[in-house]
C-alpha cells in the first residue's frame, strides 16, 4: 500500500530535498507540499493524506498550532513534526497537539522514511537523538534551557512581547481586542511552556530571543 504524504516546511531547499528523498522509495508518495502553517491546513483537507510531516517551526501558525487543527479536523491523518529541537518540552508540546512522531532534521535522511512508515501503522515514533535527550533531561544532573520560540503560537508570542515590553495586562487586551480574563490564560500558558515563573524572566527570555529590546 502506497503512504499518501503532505509535506510541510518554510526551508525551500530542505524541503525540496526531503521530496525527493521520500519520493525514490517506492511505497511512499508526496502528494503535495507547503511552506506555512495556513497553506498547509488547506492542502491537508484537499489531499487528505495518510501522514502530515510538519515543521515544528512553520510561519504565521507554527507546527504545534497545525498539528492541533489538522488532529482534531482529520484524526484520520497522522502528523509526524520534523524540527531542529530536541528540548523535552517541546516534543511534549508536539505531542499534547496530536503528533504520533518526531524526527530530527539532522536525522530526517536516515530516519524518516521508517518514521512515516511507523506512524502511518499506528504506531509512534521518536528518532534517537530525541529519545537521547528526553533521557539525558530525566537525569538528577542534567540542566534543561527554555524551549524556543516556536513552541509558543502567534497569540501568545505577542502577549509575551508585549509583557516584556513592560505593557499591563489591560492595555494588553484592549490592544489585542480581547478579554482581561484570555490575556491572563495567554500569560500562564506562556510560563508553563517556557517554565518560566515570573515577568522578569519572561522578559530576559524575550530579549535573548529577540522578540523585545527592552
């Protein structure tokens, strides 16, 4: 049985590689690809494909956000995220979205054609380097760093610049136009992703990743 795929990633040339690689083996078909998170929703209800292989760090709506649309859309579709990370909580976060797999883009030559396979049998997979990290980050020793950016959606994001930007969470809502109450959820969320705890690390946080330059 040929493996129908979506292939989803904003790196034209990666992408175009990956194509080409999955393309030579002889069960699996790219039926179409994308370079952002909205193109791909659309092209994933037009194809409905067997698996979904997203970039973590997809423009205008990140992979988590497509994973959670594309899961609770089309079940019937498997999301397999590709990404640069390996930080435990972000492939937590990729998995909380509805992804049955994910593969590092250093390991994407040797690992995705057996992940696609894996995933489209039901079955879940994690490439070794992220199975690595998860163990090395469950040890007394080991010293986790925030995850990035991306693990964060585009609502969120703002909220963050604009709390490091030293903006009240008023003036927050009216600029966003939304409620007190949703700004707020945003703000937790933030700080449970990043597991951050106050505004003045959310703050460093956004400055080393260039969001704000307060």
């Amino acid at each position: 049985m040929t493996i129908r795929i979506v292939l989803a990633d904003d790196h034209r040339m990666l992408r175009d590689a990956l194509v080409n690689m999955l393309s030579a083996e002889t069960d699996l078909d790219v039926v179409a690809v994308a370079g952002d998170g909205p193109s791909t929703f659309d092209l994933v209800r037009e194809h409905a494909p067997d698996v979904l292989i997203v970039d973590v760090g997809m423009p205008e709506m990140n992979g988590v956000e497509v994973a959670q649309r594309v899961h609770t859309h089309f079940p019937k579709t498997r999301i397999l995220a590709l990404s640069g990370y390996t930080d435990k909580r972000f492939v937590q976060e990729m998995f909380k979205a509805g992804a049955a797999g994910y593969v590092t883009k250093a390991a994407a030559a040797s690992d995705l054609p057996r992940a696609v396979r894996e995933v489209a049998r039901g079955k879940l997979y994690l490439c070794p380097g992220v199975t690595g990290s998860i163990v090395a980050d469950l040890l007394p020793t080991s010293s986790g760093s925030p995850p990035p950016l991306s693990v964060l959606t585009a609502r969120e994001r703002e909220v963050l610049r604009m709390l490091a930007d030293g903006e009240r969470s008023l003036a927050i809502a009216e600029s966003m136009s939304i409620s007190l109450a949703t700004v707020e959820v945003h703000r937790r969320n933030i700080m449970r992703k990043l597991d951050l705890h106050t505004i003045a690390e959310l703050t460093k946080y956004a400055i080393r990743e260039g969001l704000s330059s307060v």
